[in-house]
C-alpha cells in the first residue's frame, strides 16, 4: 500500500513541477510581450493590456492556491480527515506561487526604476 501512496505523491510533485514550468513559460511569453512593446510603440496599448490581463491571471491563480492551502489547512486543524501530505504540498505550492510572485514583483520595480533612471 505504501508504494502506492508514493506514486500519488510522485505524481503531485511531477504536476506541480509542470505547473512551475508552464508558469515560467507564460512568464517568459510576458517578457517577451513587453520587450516587443517597447520596440512597437504603435501597438504598445494593446500588448500592455495583454500584459495587464496575464498578471493578473497569474497573481488570481496565486490567491486560488494559498486559499486552497489555508482550507486545507483549516479542515486538517477541525481534525477532519485530510492526508497530511496533501496539505504540506498544498501549502508549498501555495508558498512556491508567493515567492514566484515576489520576484516577478522584483525584477518589474527594477524594471521601472531602470526606465525611470533612463535619460530623456
């Protein structure tokens, strides 16, 4: 039985692994949307706007996991019957998300500062 419970948890840590990497992904097709809105300024509204709407889809789905992390949480607390494992993978992916978002945070204010700074 034991070794059937390490194949889910295999399997949870395989999904997020994806999920880091398709968040990277879409980070890196943000990146590259603001770098071709810099060289475009005609069409620049309408690729901020993209930009705009991806983070905050990325910062929606942040909030979804930490939610998700703390019910979990709070249902293991109330002493209901919840895999303790679940909730400390809930709670990293949960934790993974936040510091994603801190450093997407980061190198955006270091972004702007650079602009700020840039000459005019």
């Amino acid at each position: 039985m034991s070794g059937v419970g390490g194949v889910g948890g295999i399997d949870r840590v395989m999904a997020l692994r994806a999920q880091i990497l398709e968040r990277n992904a879409a980070l890196s097709r943000a990146n590259a949307t603001a770098a071709a809105a810099q060289t475009a300024p005609a069409s620049g509204a309408q690729q901020a706007s993209s930009f705009a709407t991806t983070m905050e889809t990325a910062i929606q789905a942040v909030n979804a996991q930490s939610q998700k992390a703390s019910a979990l949480s709070e249902a293991y607390e109330r002493g209901e019957t919840v895999d303790i494992a679940k909730v400390m993978l809930a709670r990293q992916e949960a934790s993974v998300g936040f510091e994603a978002t801190l450093q997407v945070r980061n190198k955006i204010l270091s972004a702007y500062k650079d602009i700020m700074s840039m000459p005019v």
